[in-house]
C-alpha cells in the first residue's frame, strides 16, 4: 500500500488497535512510538527528539557540536508500504518511519535517508541496483545474563551442539523444527522472501538468505527480519543474536552482499548481449576496490565486529577480488549472464544493513562513473597470502574514515561527523570496561 486511504483501509480491516510507528537508527536499532490505530489511519503526525536518530549502542547520545544542545525534534513520515499487521500480536501492526526535518528535507542522519539518496544516484542514470543479503547468527539458550557469556540450548536427549559437529546439518534444524516453523510462518506473513536456510560452520550458527530485489525494501526486511527472529527465538526459550564474533574461537557472523545492476530495460548492465561480462562489470569491481577501505566502519560498526576479520576464516581481509573464491573479500559467483554479480563479504550481520548497502553501491557507481579498472583477479590463489588492506580495529579505521575526502565526498560531512562521533562515543565506552583477559595475564604478572 502507498497512500494513507490504503493504510486507513488496512487498519480497519484488520482491526488494528496499535501500530509501532518504528524508523532505524544509525545503528539499525528499532526506535519511535505507538501510536493508536485510528489515529494512524488519519494520518496524525509524529514526532521525536532528532538526538534519538544518534543514539549510541550503549544509550548514550552525540556531541552537541553534532546535534546541537536545544533536543529539538524531528518528523516521523510514515512509509505506507512497509504497514504490516505483526503475527505475534493480531491487533497490531508495525510501520517504518522517515525522519524528516521541518523544512520537508530529509533527515541527514538518518541512515533509511542515506540509502535512498545513493540510490536516487542511480535513478538518475537509468539504473536500479538489485541486492541479495546472506544474514548468518546464532541461537543460544535464552538466559538473561549475556554480561557472563552464552549457554547452548539442549538438544533431544540432552545434548548440547557444542559436542558435535553439524556444519551443513540437517538434523540439527530438525532439533528445534517448532522455532523454524513458527518463524517461517511470520516470514511468510510479513512478506519477507527468504532463499535457503542453513546450518553454518560453528554451533548453533545458522544462515538464511534473502531473495533479491530492490536494496531499500531488502534494508527494510532485514530490519523486520531480526526483529521477527528475536521475538519468535524469545517465545521459544532462545536468543538469536546477530554479533559479528559472539564466541572465541568460532567463525564470526556476516552478512554478505550480493548486487547487480539493471538498465531501464531490466538487463543486467555487467553482461552484454554475447554473455560476456561488460565494462561496467569491472568497473564497480575497481570501485569496491578503491573506496571500501575507507568506508569500513559502515560495515564494521563495532569493536567486536573487527574480531571477525581472522586469517583462514573465510573473513576477508583485503580488497582482492576473483571468481568462486572465499578466502577474499570481492567474490564473482559462477552464474549464467544475467545474473552476473559481485558477492561483498565486508559486512558482519552486526552491521545497518542500510548503511552496509549505500556504501557498497555507491562504491560500485563511483567505480563505474570514473571507468575505474580493477586489479588482475584472485582466481585459484589463497586470498591470505596478500597484504591486509583494511584497518586493524574500530579506532584506527574512524581516524581512516574521518580523513577520508572519498567518504565525504558519497555520503557528506553531516553524516559522517556524526557516525564517527557516535562511534567513538561507543569506543571510549568500551575502554572503561576491563576485560577477564586484563585480569587473566596482567594480574599476577604485570
């Protein structure tokens, strides 16, 4: 639906007596307000403190010298296309909101407003972006004590996956088959078009993979997606969580990228009309190459997000790129032409899946603009036998992203003063904390 009428109709068809009018911060956490659902239905207006926009991971918010000290708000416009009825909760519905300054200009914080302005980008050219995300996580024994680590929920019989190995199993899905089909029935509901489900590589680590389409409606679902997960995994005595790196010495979570770009008449721009792959092809690659670097805290947002990038993972750790090859960060699938493709491996499912696709489309456009070529490809050859080319961690890859002109240049200085100033809110945090690894080898020996 795309008009309040629409949604007016929806509402009392469904009986809607609440709707979460929600919109997405610059960390992808779900924040707004409810808002009764004849009120909805007439298009009552909504507001919020603009400061929410920015709030860190761990509740505190920005500099003034970002925000500014008066916390004045900003407007919620609701996106009539995203008003879904919750299958857990009959009476309600939720909606995803764009934060809108009084002016009618779009909010520079948010991140939902980032994304649709690289993809305007593209509309401006006669070209539409299509994406596929790869979300993997993990599903632990809901227990409320995260602080003190995670328990592995029991198993018929008993048993825990921690004594087994089940990479690829389809008896360890079986094991808690209510949870799966519970949660592919609000999929299905929510009009979340799921691919492939799978066990990934590490215990109780799983995969499933979204149908391709538009990057925002993909944004949009990922977002609901989590959300969904997390309240069926609640209802079910699990807690699924989407950290880049929850266990020590377990593969990390990604959320890898799949993309392509269509002309006005719906073909692939990376093939030609003899199956071969195009300029453009190499072009977005070289893009990729030039520019991620910089951009990697869009990707990587947290501290614990850079403890994924481990040598022999299937992590990547540089710009390199190939065919069929996982052991790099840009990888070209076998496909037939039409569906030619680059497969981004940067991102960890921790990441905003809005900002996660801005940067690595407008990468890519940026590549194709400049006809940038890209270096020779990583086909049979082991991607950690070449040189790191990302930052070592979340602070030196701020200082990368602050100084970077390129950043500036796609995304503005508004915003990416204001991500690295949350950013560095969140590390400065993180440096109060004192780890069991201090107290393990410093306090006897130091």
């Amino acid at each position: 639906m795309s008009t309040l009428k629409l949604a007016a109709d929806f509402i009392k068809k469904h009986k809607i007596n609440e709707v979460e009018c929600v919109f997405p911060t610059i960390n992808a956490t779900l924040r707004g307000k409810i808002m009764r659902g004849n009120d909805f239905a007439e298009g009552k207006e909504l507001r919020i403190a603009r400061a929410v926009i920015l709030q860190t991971i761990n509740g505190e918010y920005c500099d003034d010298r970002i925000i500014g000290a008066i916390d004045n708000d900003t407007i919620l416009k609701p996106d009539y296309s995203t008003l879904k009825q919750l299958p857990w909760a009959k009476n309600k519905a939720w909606a995803i909101h764009d934060c809108m300054n009084f002016d009618g200009t779009p909010s520079e914080h948010s991140p939902r407003n980032v994304l649709k302005k690289v993809l305007q980008r593209y509309q401006g050219l006669g070209l539409q972006p299509v994406v596929a995300p790869e979300i993997e996580f993990y599903l632990f024994k809901r227990n409320g004590n995260e602080a003190a680590g995670f328990d592995y929920p029991a198993m018929r019989g008993g048993s825990i996956e921690q004594e087994r190995a089940m990479a690829y199993s389809l008896n360890s899905t079986a094991e808690l088959s209510d949870f799966w089909e519970q949660l592919q029935a609000a999929y299905d509901a929510l009009e979340i078009r799921t691919d492939t489900w799978l066990h990934e590589m590490a215990p109780n680590q799983f995969e499933i993979n979204l149908l391709h389409g538009n990057p925002l409606k993909l944004a949009d679902d990922v977002l609901l997606f989590k959300h969904t997960m997390r309240e069926i995994a609640a209802q079910h005595g699990l807690q699924a969580v989407f950290m880049a790196k929850p266990l020590a010495g377990y593969d990390g979570s990604s959320m890898h990228l799949h993309q392509s770009v269509l002309d006005e008449n719906g073909s692939n721009v990376f093939s030609n009309k003899a199956g071969e792959a195009t300029p453009d092809f190499y072009a977005y690659i070289a893009g990729l190459q030039q520019f991620m670097a910089d951009l990697m805290p869009l990707v990587a947002p947290y501290v614990n997000s850079w403890r994924r990038y481990v040598r022999g993972t299937q992590a990547p750790i540089n710009m390199q790129w190939g065919h069929d090859n996982r052991t790099i960060g840009l990888r070209v699938p076998h496909s037939d032409p039409a569906a030619r493709r680059v497969e981004n491996r940067f991102a960890g499912s921790d990441a905003n899946p809005y900002l996660a696709m801005a940067v690595s489309l407008a990468c890519g456009l940026k590549g194709m603009q400049e006809k940038q070529t890209p270096r020779r490809p990583v086909d049979d050859k082991d991607g950690y036998d070449y040189p790191r080319e990302i930052a070592n961690g979340l602070e030196s890859a701020l200082t990368q992203l602050s100084k970077s002109r390129h950043a500036r240049a796609m995304f503005g200085d508004v915003f990416i003063d204001a991500f690295c100033n949350v950013k560095e809110i969140e590390l400065a945090h993180f440096m109060n904390e004192v780890s069991s690894w201090d107290r393990r080898y410093l306090a006897h020996q130091a």
